[in-house]
C-alpha cells in the first residue's frame, strides 16, 4: 500500500506541521518541536521559507518564554551554523542530520543559558537524558519533512 501524500498548499502545511509542533511542545513540555521545521527549507536553500518559518518560531517562542532574546539567539544560532556547516557538507545526507541536530540539541539551552545571564537568572542546563531525546526529536522531525518534502518535490506540489 502506497502512503498517499495530500496536496495541500505548502503555507497550510506548515500551519499544521506548527500547530502539530505547539500541541507537542505543551504535551512534552521543555523540548522545542518548532525550530526542527526550519531546517528542511534551509536543506533545499530556500531562503525565503525558512525566513518565514523562522520569523514564526521566533516570534511564538519569544512568546511563551519568561525571558526574551532566547529564541533570537538560538535561531540566529541555527541560520549561521547550518549556513557554515552546509557550504562544506551535503545537508541531505542523514549523518549531517543527526550530527547537526545533536549540535542544537546542545546549542539551544546554552543560548537559552546566555540569555538567561544577561537577565541574572539561574538556568540549569538539562541533563544528558533530556539532551539525548531533544537530539532524537530535533532528527525525526528533520528527517520525516525531509523525506515528506522529496515526495511532493518529486509530484511538483512544491
């Protein structure tokens, strides 16, 4: 049986796949769902979707957090270090995926710790098990819209 894919326009896929990502981030609570929708986009260097998504996931994240410039930071983050990474690696190949996604899932609570400094709080960082299934969240969800994205790709539905 072949998975059928539906063609629905790319912008209301993405409010699903966010709404998905919201709902997921108040279930698990403490793992970012949201910033892993950027990388598929920057995969394929589509600029102009990334920047949107990113400019959602910083703005709903700046939103919910207690502290602001966290997200900023962590996305910032993001952009400048798949842009180096990808210029000297292929961004589609799974082990860029899964060495890259273990470097978020490392680099968003530090950015979160630094901002958190300049605002004279205490943050924690999480511990390695917390770190470990943030790495597993951030590649699933890259590597399930990657393989999502090659299939309408492939249908010209992108």
């Amino acid at each position: 049986m072949k998975l059928r894919i539906p063609q629905l326009p790319t912008p209301l896929w993405w409010l699903v796949g966010a709404s998905l990502a919201l709902w997921g981030q108040e279930f698990l609570g403490g793992f970012d769902l949201l910033s892993a929708m950027v990388l598929p986009w920057l995969a394929r260097s589509r600029r102009a979707p990334a920047l949107a998504a990113s400019l959602v996931v910083v703005v709903v994240q700046e939103g919910l957090s207690s502290f602001s410039l966290g997200a900023t930071l962590a996305m910032a983050g993001l952009w400048g270090s798949f842009l180096l990474a990808a210029r000297h690696l292929d961004p589609h190949n799974i082990l860029f995926m899964a060495g890259y996604a273990a470097f978020l899932a490392v680099w968003t609570p530090g950015a979160y710790a630094m901002v958190a400094a300049l605002h004279d709080m205490q943050l924690p960082f999480p511990s390695w098990p917390h770190i470990a299934l943030q790495w597993g969240v951030f590649f699933l969800i890259w590597w399930a819209l990657d393989v999502l994205l090659r299939r309408r790709e492939r249908h010209g539905a992108v």
